[in-house]
C-alpha cells in the first residue's frame, strides 16, 4: 500500500475512533448503533437496531462535538414537525430521546432504497418518471395542508424504497405556515427559490391576499418544478431568475410539459401554481392526453393531442372503412 494510501487509512481509522467516542454505541439503553448513514449540517444518520422490537431504525444524532442550543433546538423541532406528518411518503419518527444530557437524538424508520439522484439513470421512461413525480407531490401537498413547508426539495433528499414507494427526506429546515417566517436563504442552489422573502406579494390558496404561507407554499412548488426540470433532462438545474425551461435541454420534450415547469418556476411567486395539488394535476392531465392549464394549445396540436388519445378506437374505424371498400370492390 502507498504512503498515501496508508495516511488516508489511518485518518479513515482516526475519524470512526473520533466518532466512536462522541456518541454512545447504545442510545437509551434501547438503540445499537451499528454504522453511519450519512451526516449533515447538524450530526448523523445511524443504521441502528432497536433491541426491544428487534428491527432495524434509523437514528438521527447530534453531535457533541458541534452541539449547541440552537442546533438541539432545530433538532427537536424537526422531530415534532415530523411526528404531525402522518403519510405513506413521509418517514415517521418513533422517539425523542437524550443521552446522558449531552447527545439528543430521535428515531425514525429506516428506508431501505435509493435515492432519486440514483434511480433516475435507471428509469428513462418519461412516463415513469411523471408518475413518480406524482407521488412525490402527493406527501408535500399533505404536509402543506397540515401547516408545514419543507424548504429544501431537491433529488437528494428523495428516497424511492425498495417496492417502489417515494418519501420526502430531511425536514431539517422545516417551518410552520401560521407565522412570520425569516427571510433567510435556505435551501439547495438550483432548487431554492431565489424570490423567497416574505414581502413577496403571492396569493394564498383561499384568495385572501399575500401571506408569508402562501409565499412558503409557493418556494416549495418552485423547488418541485425544479426537480420536474431534472427529471425531464436528467440535469440539475442552475440558479436562474428566468423560468427554468427544459427544452433548451432536449427538444424532444412536449411543449406542454416544458410550460408546466416553467410555470411552477416563475421568477413571480403569484404567477405560479396555487398550490402543490394544482402543479400535480396539471402533470396528471398530460399524461392522460388532456390539455393543461400552463399551455396555451393552437387549434392543430388540440387536434393532434385527440388523435393521438383516441388512436386506437380511430385505428378500428379506419380498418372497418377499408374492410367495407375492399368487400365493395370485391362485389
């Protein structure tokens, strides 16, 4: 082995020692940790087993050695976000727990997939991918009607789990729609609404005038037109007060489509979709052939979209039609 590669083993070596011993290897007596998921700007994921029950958790830790009042602070209230946000796409949380008044920590389920960032390579059916997008509004639009905005959708905080279910990651950076909301930037560059202040001038969903809740809905819609935006070109799109238009990318994409993600990432917040539900209904009439609200059609693609819907029944009559005429000749 190289010099190099020894110095880089034995910081390997020196970091899991390091790690070892800031958090307990059991957690309330309860939870074994058994090695590192991933880590973030607060502490730890954890691969752990739940010795009472026996499965498999994933632990979420803070790390002492980073630990301060603010940090346990956005921890907790992560964790109590979560535990309102009862829904097939969203991870529930088991526990909320302290370690011998230094490590604070909450449990949730451990997802067994991948993330969208490496699923997407796999998965080139447009299709496919549209109806993936689809269940991926289904959790941020509930959790908007529960009064919670994520703030930081992006691919990588997407999980498709090993029978196909889509879960939204990481509330880290979750706030409430009931108050005054901070304008700071938050957020992943390319999927953070670069028109996120709360002066903003936006509607809200029941058409009572600007609210710092309708402009964190609609950073949220901003964020999912953007992950539409990756999902069409398979490219992460960069910071742009333009609308974000993904046929400059691929021209094989539908008009209608590329009006869809443009609509959701219009630099005004009150030109935007309402809400979630209105952005996910739109992809959901493209793809049963119907028109969508984001496209002005001409009077030839309408034409061409009720061909294209109804080929096969316009299929069977032209092979009647021509049965008849060649039955005719034939006489």
């Amino acid at each position: 082995m190289s010099a190099a590669g020894t110095l880089q083993l034995t910081g390997q070596l020196l970091d899991r020692l390091q790690e070892s011993l800031r958090v307990p290897r059991v957690l309330a007596g309860r939870y074994h940790i058994l090695k590192a998921l991933g880590r973030g700007g607060m502490g730890v994921v954890y691969l752990a087993e739940d010795s009472r029950l026996q499965r498999k958790i994933a632990v979420k830790v803070i790390d002492p050695a980073l630990a301060s009042t603010e940090l346990e602070a956005r921890l907790e209230r992560e964790a109590r976000l979560l535990a309102r946000l009862s829904h097939p796409g969203i991870v529930p949380i088991y526990d909320l727990g302290r370690q011998d008044e230094l490590t604070l920590f909450y449990v949730m389920k451990h997802v067994d997939g991948e993330t969208l960032e490496r699923w997407l390579p796999l998965h080139t059916s447009r299709a496919e991918r549209l109806r993936l997008f689809q269940k991926l509004c289904d959790p941020v639009f509930f959790a908007h009607a529960q009064g919670i905005a994520h703030r930081d959708l992006k691919p990588a905080n997407v999980m498709i789990g090993a029978f196909g279910e889509v879960l939204v990651m990481d509330w880290g950076l979750a706030r409430t729609l009931d108050g005054q909301v901070e304008a700071d930037e938050v957020g992943t560059p390319g999927y953070r609404d670069l028109t996120r202040r709360t002066h903003d001038v936006v509607r809200s969903d029941r058409g009572d005038g600007p609210t710092a809740a309708a402009g964190l809905i609609a950073a949220d819609v901003f964020s999912l037109g953007a992950i539409l935006f990756f999902l069409l070109t398979g490219q992460h799109p960069k910071p742009s007060e333009e609308p974000l238009d993904p046929r400059r990318i691929d021209r094989t994409i539908d008009p209608r489509l590329n009006a869809i993600c443009a609509r959701a990432t219009h630099p005004v917040q009150a030109e935007r979709y309402g809400s979630v539900r209105e952005l996910e209904a739109d992809v959901l009439r493209h793809l049963d052939g119907e028109s969508v609200l984001a496209y002005r059609e001409r009077w030839y693609e309408t034409a061409g979209r009720w061909i294209k819907r109804h080929q096969l029944w316009l299929s069977l009559i032209v092979m009647y039609l021509l049965m008849r005429v060649i039955v005719a000749l034939v006489r």
